[in-house]
C-alpha cells in the first residue's frame, strides 16, 4: 500500500535489519526496541490490524506464528518472549499494517508505549 513505511520495508525501499524472510512474512528488527530482543513480525499483505484481516489473512498469519515457534533458538528468544500486538491509536498502534511485536532476552519490555 502506497504510504505505508512496512509495505516500503517489505518492498526494500526503506532500509530495515531483517533476520527472517519468507513469502508470507518478514521479521525484522524494531528500530526503536524496547527490550534487549525486539523484533516485529510483518505479514507481506497489508491490513491495518487484526479486526481487518481476512479468514485468509488470519490463516496466513497462524501459518506465520507457528512457523516463529520453531524459530525461537535462532532468534535468541529462549529464555521466553512475548507477543504484543497494538490495535488503534488508544492502544499505541503508530503503523497502520499489522504487526506482531516480539519482546524477549531478559528485559521482557514493560514499556510499550
Ligand atoms: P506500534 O506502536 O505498535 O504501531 O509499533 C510500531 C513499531 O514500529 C515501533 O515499535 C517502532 C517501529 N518502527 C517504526 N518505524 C520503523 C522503521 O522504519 N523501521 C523499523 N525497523 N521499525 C520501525
């Protein structure tokens, strides 16, 4: 989508630290990390938030997160992480397409807003 910083980051139009990438999704390294370990996952497909996804886009999505499970010794995310997902300004949501943070190393990021 035109104007939306995640679609230009999975484009490669806007710089990013990727550590995973697949067709449905990118998973990059949040640029203001709010944990020792922040990352966030990005479905490739846009939709503002988890009330505007498809039955598709939310099978895309479980696909996605079942696929991080088995990713958490490469990621580091060992000693345990936590998934954070902000729907709407009230909720600190600032990019509009949806993202999961991934929050772990310790410092499980109290802070998210
Ligand atoms: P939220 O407030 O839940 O919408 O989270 C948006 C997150 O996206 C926030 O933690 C900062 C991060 N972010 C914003 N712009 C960029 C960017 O250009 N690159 C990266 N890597 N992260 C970004």
């Amino acid at each position: 989508m035109e104007n939306c910083i995640f679609c230009k980051i999975i484009k490669g139009e806007i710089p990013s630290v990727k550590v995973y990438e697949d067709e449905d999704m990118l998973i990059i390294k949040d640029v203001n990390p709010q944990a020792k370990i922040h990352l966030l996952l990005l479905p490739k497909e846009h939709y503002a938030d988890i009330t505007e996804m498809s039955d598709a886009q939310a099978q895309t999505l479980a696909r996605c997160l079942k696929k991080l499970s088995t990713m958490v010794d490469a990621l580091g995310l060992n000693d345990g992480f936590r998934l954070v997902s902000n729907k709407g300004a009230h909720a600190c949501q600032s990019v509009g397409h949806l993202h999961i943070h991934i929050l772990g190393g310790n410092q499980l990021g109290d802070r998210m807003c």
